[in-house]
C-alpha cells in the first residue's frame, strides 16, 4: 500500500463505493481477519500449554470456566471471520456497501463502524423489529 492510500480515508463527498473505497475497505476487512486468526491462534497455543491437572478441584474449575469463555469468544471470532469473508466476496462481486434488501447505499459512516454491515441503519431496524416481533409470537 502505497502512503497516499494509508493516508486515505473515504468521504461521502466522493463518488460512492468507487475504486479508493473498496480498496480502502478490502484492506480494513483483511486486517481485521488477520487480528482475529492471530488472536484465536493465541489462544489455541495456551490452551496447549495450560496444566490440565491441577490437584486442587477449585483452581481446576477457574481453569475450566476461563477456557470456557474463552472459546466462546474465539466461537464468536469465528462467526465474524465468515462475516468478514461474506464481505470481501461482496467487495469481489460489486455489491459491497449496498443493502441487501433495499439496494440502497449502506454509508460510509456506518461501513467505517462495521465495514460487515449488510443493510441500511433502517432496513437493519426494520429487520430487527420484524424479529423481535416474531420472537414474541411465538
């Protein structure tokens, strides 16, 4: 990457998803991944070095509970990095930074906040009402 482009940063001034953007973006999405593969190899690698066979029952149970949690959250990860996959396949097709139910543009603002988003602040409500709505029915 060049110093001009880790410099840039997308305006809502310029012409929407263009070249600099989804270069922009591509490069967020796979730094992200990159931290989160790191992360989850991190863990993998402690969970390998960690004493399984505490003799005392309560610092094995602390020890059990905090891998626990800690593969929750690299579960988690894991469901992001398809997410973030899903993305740069977007990116690839030229669909990224457009809703997926209304074709709208999705904004630079909310894309720089979650550069996964898939939809629109209000087609993202709506379908959330529509859950939640459904949830209750039930």
């Amino acid at each position: 990457m060049t110093a001009k482009a880790a410099n840039y940063k997308p305006s809502e001034k310029e012409e929407y998803m263009n070249k600099n953007q989804l270069e922009y973006f591509k490069q967020k999405l796979l730094v992200w991944r990159e931290e989160l593969i790191t992360e989850s190899q991190e863990t993998i690698n402690n969970l390998k070095e960690e004493n399984w066979q505490e003799p005392d029952l309560s610092d094995r149970a602390s020890l059990e509970t905090e891998a626990g949690v800690e593969l929750r959250t690299r579960n988690r990860y894991l469901k992001l990095i398809g997410k973030i996959d899903a993305a740069l396949r977007r990116i690839e097709e030229g669909n990224y930074g457009y809703c997926e139910e209304t074709g709208d543009p999705i904004g630079i603002k909310r894309l720089e906040a979650r550069p996964i988003a898939t939809m629109t602040i209000e087609a993202q409500e709506r379908h959330e009402k529509m859950e939640k709505q459904y949830i209750d029915e039930e």
